[in-house]
C-alpha cells in the first residue's frame, strides 16, 4: 500500500508543479505589450481552464464518494 502512495505524491508533485508552470505561461499571455487579445479570448481561455479544473475536482470527489457509499438492504 505504501507503493502506491509514494507513486502518487511523486507523480502529483511532478503535475501539479508542471500545470502551474503552464497556467503561469497562460498568464503572460495578458502582456498586451507584446500580445493582441479580446475579451472574448480570454473568456474561451478561462472557460477552458476552469472547465479542466472542475474535471479533476470531480474526478477525486467521485474516488471518495463512491468509497465512502455504504450498501444495505432493509426489511
């Protein structure tokens, strides 16, 4: 069981630090110095992001849900 928890904080150390890489280079996209945008980009970017976001969320709400769910059948 131990395995499988230090794969895990191995592997989430790793994607979590890479995805806030990536979300910080999104952000220097707002520098209007050397970008053009519209209001309308920005909402498809964020409405992604956030999107993507409230996958993973639902991913690990669903694994603890659906562990924590007792079955029991009454008279």
């Amino acid at each position: 069981m131990r395995d499988k928890r230090e794969k895990f904080i191995e592997l989430a150390n790793k994607r979590v630090v890479s995805a806030i890489d990536k979300m910080r280079l999104i952000g220097n996209l707002s520098d209007n110095r050397y970008y053009q945008y519209s209001d309308a980009d920005v909402k498809k970017i964020i409405d992604a992001l956030t999107k993507e976001l409230n996958s993973v969320r639902a991913k690990f709400q669903h694994n603890k849900n659906h562990k924590e769910k007792e079955f029991r059948l009454e008279v």
